[in-house]
C-alpha cells in the first residue's frame, strides 16, 4: 500500500511543479519576456495549457470574475495538500 500511497503522492507533486510551470509561462508570456513568436516556446505554452486546463477551468467557472487576478492555481494547490495530507495522515494509517 504504500507504493501505491507513494505513486499517488509523487504525481500530485509532479502536477504542482506543472501547474507552477504554467504560472510562471503565463506571466512571462504576459509581460513580453518571452519571444511569442517561436516555435519552440508556442509548443511548450500549448503543452503546459492542455496538462492545467482540465483541472483549473472548472475551478475557473466555480470562483467569482476577478478581473485581471486568477486564483485557480492557488485553489488547486489547497487542494492537492488537503489530498495529500489526507492520504498520509488518515487513509494510510488504517493500513499500518
């Protein structure tokens, strides 16, 4: 059980540092950093798009509009610690 346990736990890590990958595209490509026009970075902007958008597009229609300001990547990391530590803390211990 805890290989699985351990599994379960390192994708949602891998997920975290995914969705902070996506963030921090976002802003450089907002703020021009970034040369929008290659190949090579509209790829890894479509890649990183397609792995968040099935997870924060519901949470972007759940949270009120506010504005310029995208809460669902911190909404999302809440909720990948709350799995997280609910795995470790009380579905795992009642296999000990």
């Amino acid at each position: 059980m805890y290989a699985l346990f351990s599994t379960i736990d390192l994708a949602l890590q891998i997920y975290t540092f995914i969705l902070i990958g996506n963030a921090v595209f976002s802003w450089l490509y907002a703020f021009d950093v970034i040369n929008q026009n290659n190949q090579v970075i509209r790829m890894i902007g479509t890649l990183l798009y397609q792995a968040t958008e099935p997870v924060l597009g519901p949470v972007r229609r759940i949270l009120p509009n506010l504005g310029a300001i995208d809460i669902s990547p911190v909404i999302v990391f809440l909720v990948i610690y709350f799995i997280q530590i609910f795995i470790w803390r009380t579905i795992y211990p009642m296999f000990l």
